[in-house]
RNA sequence: GGAGAGGUGGGUGAGUGGCUGAAACCAGCAGUUUGCUAAACUGCCGUAGGGGUAACUCUACCGCAAGUUCGAAUCUUGUCCUCUCCGCCA
C-alpha cells in the first residue's frame, strides 16, 4: 500500500497520477490525509496522558513503600479518572488507524512517470518486436488440435482426474515441459538469479504480504480447513521471503528465481481465451524477483526485460513488448512490461511474460527494508516478472514450429529435450 | 490423530508484579593501544509512531489478542506458531 509520507508530502500529486489509471482518489487520499491528522493529535493527547499515567502509578509504589497509604488512595483516584479519558482517546486513535489502512488498501499503486495514459489493453504501447514470423499454410493447426495429433496433452483426461483448465501432459508433451522449465531455470542462473524452490502453499499473511489479499481472494484456491492458499505465481512466496527484514545495503540487491506450479481459478473466464493452453488452473511457470534500492530498481527493470526478452529469441519466437497503459496495470505495479508472442495458428498474440516494478507498495506491506548509509531503515523496491510461463510458450512452439515432418524443436531447447522434433 | 514442552532484542540466554526496553555473553559498529594474521581496553549497538529547527524527549512493543491491577515480560483467558515423544505414512 502507498505510504502515509508519500501521500502527505503532496495528496494532489498523488491524486492526479492515480487519475492515469483511472481511479478517482480525491475522496479517498483527502480522507486519509484529514485522519492522518486527527491520528497525530489523538496520539499527542494519548502519550502525554500515558506519561502522565506512567509517572503517577511510580509514585504510588514510593508512597506505598513510605507507609503513606492515604496519598496513594487519593492518586489512585485520580489515575482512574485520568485512565477512562485516556481510553475514549486510543479508542479514537485505533479507529483512525484502522481507517487509514482499510483505506490504503483499497487504493491503488500511483504509476509511474512512464505510464502512458490509457484506459483498455488496445491502449497499450507497443516498445519493441522481434523474432522471425512464420509463414504457415492456411490449414495449419491451432496447437490444442496438434497436441492431440502428437498424443502431447490429454485435455480430456485432466477434467476426467480433476476438471477443466487442468492438462495433463504425455510423453513428449511431458518432456517439453520439464525441458523449458530447466532452459529458463539455468538461463536465471546465467544472468545472476540464485534458485529457489518455496513451497506452493502460503498462509494469510503472505498472501496479504504481495497484496493478493485482501483485493484478490477470489482467485486463489483456498485449503479453508488450514487457511492456505494454493500459490497463483512464486512472486508470493519468494517475496515474502523478504518478509518482515532490514537488509544490510551492502547486500542489495537480492536477485531470486524459482520454478513453480501456479494455480488460479480464473472466476468469470470463458471462451476463446480459455481453449486449450490459453488459459489454465494449473500450469508452470519461472519467476524471477528482486528486491533493489529504490534508486537502482528501474534500471533492474530494464535488465529483467533484457533477460526475458533474450529467452524468446532463443526460443526463436516472434515477440513484442507492450508498456502497459494506466487502465491495463495492475493494482500494485507502479509499471509493467507485458511480452507477448505470436501464435500463429491462432492469429494472436499470447501474454507470456509481466514484468513489474513495485517500487515500495508491496514492501510497504512486507515491511521489507534496508540500512542505508544513514543507519535508518527505508522500504525497498520490489520487482517480479515470468521468465517464463510455460503453457502460452508451448502453444506457440507448437503452432509456430509445425511442418508436415512434425513439430520442430528450437535448437537452445534440443539438448534439454534430447530431441529436435515432435512427430 | 494422541501426549507433553516452549515462544524474550541479530544469536545464545537471564528475568514470577514497580528500580526491566529488558542482565550477561556472542556477533556487529566506532575509537584507544600494541612493531606481524591477532589480542586487550573504552564507548555505541532493537523497531515503530508522536512532539521539537535542533539538542532532546514522550509513547508503544518480551508470538498475537483480550483481561486483572494504581502498576505486567512476569498473573488470568483465548488464539497462533514451533519443538519433542507416540501413532500413521512418503
């Protein structure tokens, strides 16, 4: 959530940058500001009546000790006078504070100054494009078709064990996976991201730590009988490793990579976006985090788009990046970078990859932060992005590198593999 | 699933109602001294929120929450978590 500092330092500020994503914060950033100062007063009065209270209470120890019973009587009076106005006071105070965060939490992240405007995806700024394109005949196949052709996934079987949007992949089907998913982990390793495995399941707090609760609840699968949840990207468990820390400066910056499974319920998704590998409940997916000063974290940015953007065109994938307009982002990112590849048959582009910057929002709840060469703690920045989801990448492998031979396999991917074609 | 033990500052660990925001030790930081890596000595060494231009000062926090009390790390209740043993099992 955004910072009591950020927002008082300049609320209209703030509320003009919330305007580019669209979310009107006058009401809301006003109020906080106004609670905010009815906090500081209301803790004013509390302390200075809790100091009070503090010294009286020592000098009924002393008189008691003295023997001098009826003083003691008569400052016990007192306190309880002192005490039941006091408590209306931190009633007030824990009122506000609550206020003040249930507020935060419904608002956004601010975006960042490189945020175009926008209000829909269509608004979104294409950056950049690369790989070869293919030329595919009319007839070619959309890859839920070639998966079945190549007995690769068994869609059919997956709602049979547990439903739809739960593949369950087959012999070369399966080995492709788990080729992709050591490509991207050494690839991590190669550009300096220390592995990681979490676990798949968080408890609330880590939930409510990268911010996909208390707004996102829905769309994780919930185990209510422990109060769990099933991990919708290894961005949750690998930030809240950093969870509740001060980071010595000089170990900054943090760069972690972790494979995982991912699980989302995608309430309220149907159609086209949902066939085959389009959309899952279950898939895979290599996640890359940092943790930065805030002053190095938008450079990192830009190595993490270098990074994903170095897998695709070792996947010899046709690729482009969209800067995400203020409509399209997401409620905690301050700006993100979508990679999309092209899937041929389908005559779309996938979404593969996001990559965020966080600034402090998300360590703001974490409280992840750092020593700095002044000797204070200040909130870190944080940083996510796929490097890769697997199931769009296999859908476009498979569309895109179809021939009458068989599907060919990119050479980076052969030696994970151990094959150069699926026939 | 059954039984028990325990949660104190970066770590170890003392502390059963006021003088304890918390001993001591270790680690860390700053300095003094000694002609080697090193040692010794001195000081500092939690987080957060207030007030103050500042020096400084106030408040809260000993898993979490509520309660008893003039006063709680210390007593009561609830809750979460960890560990050990038994059972079951990969």
């Amino acid at each position: 959530m955004l910072t009591l500092q950020l927002i008082n330092q300049d609320p209209e500020a703030v509320i003009a940058r919330l305007a580019v994503k669209h979310f009107d914060g006058r009401e809301p950033i006003m109020r906080v500001v106004e609670l905010d100062k009815e906090r500081r007063a209301a803790q004013k009065q509390r302390d200075d009546n809790a100091a009070q209270l503090n010294k009286m209470a020592a000098s009924i120890g002393a008189l008691m000790k003295q023997g001098q019973r009826d003083e003691a009587e008569q400052i016990k009076a007192e306190v309880a006078a002192l005490k039941s106005t006091n408590k209306e006071i931190d009633d007030r105070l824990t009122a506000a504070e609550q206020e003040i965060t249930d507020i935060l939490l419904s608002v956004p992240n601010v975006p960042y100054a490189g945020v175009p405007e926008g209000r829909t995806a269509e608004d979104n700024v294409v950056e950049r494009t690369g790989g070869p394109m293919p030329d595919l005949p009319e007839d070619a196949l959309p890859h839920w078709d070639l998966a079945r052709k190549y007995n690769l996934i068994d869609f059919d079987l997956g709602v049979k064990i547990t439903g739809a949007g739960f593949p369950v992949y087959i012999g070369k089907g399966a080995r492709l996976q788990r080729a992709l998913i050591q490509f991207f982990l050494d690839e991590a390793g190669k550009s300096g991201y220390t592995e990681v495995q979490p676990p798949y399941v968080v408890n609330e707090a880590s939930g409510l730590g990268t911010g996909q609760l208390p707004d996102k609840e829905g769309q994780m699968y919930h185990c209510q009988v422990d109060n769990f949840y099933l991990i919708p990207t290894a961005e949750v468990p690998v930030t809240n490793l950093y969870r509740d820390v001060i980071i010595p400066a000089g170990e900054l910056p943090k760069k972690n990579c972790a494979y995982s499974a991912c699980f989302r319920r995608e309430a309220g998704s149907y159609g086209k976006d949902v066939r085959g590998l389009n959309r899952l409940h279950q898939f895979d997916k290599v996640e890359i985090v940092r943790i930065e000063r805030p002053e190095d974290s938008y450079a990192a940015l830009e190595e993490m788009k270098d990074h994903v953007q170095g897998l695709l065109e070792k996947l010899e994938l046709p690729w482009h990046i969209l800067r995400l307009c203020g409509g399209d982002m997401s409620f905690t990112s301050a700006i993100t970078f979508d990679f999309e590849v092209w899937s041929a048959a389908q005559k779309r582009w996938l979404e593969v990859s996001s990559v965020s910057n966080f600034e402090t929002y998300q360590a703001n709840r974490l409280k992840c932060r750092y020593r700095g060469e002044d000797k204070k703690t200040h909130l870190c920045h944080t940083l996510n992005g796929s490097a890769l989801a697997l199931p769009r990448i296999v859908a476009a492998l498979l569309e895109n590198n179809q021939t009458p031979q068989g599907i060919r396999i990119p050479k980076a991917l052969q030696r994970y593999t151990g094959f150069d074609i699926i026939d």
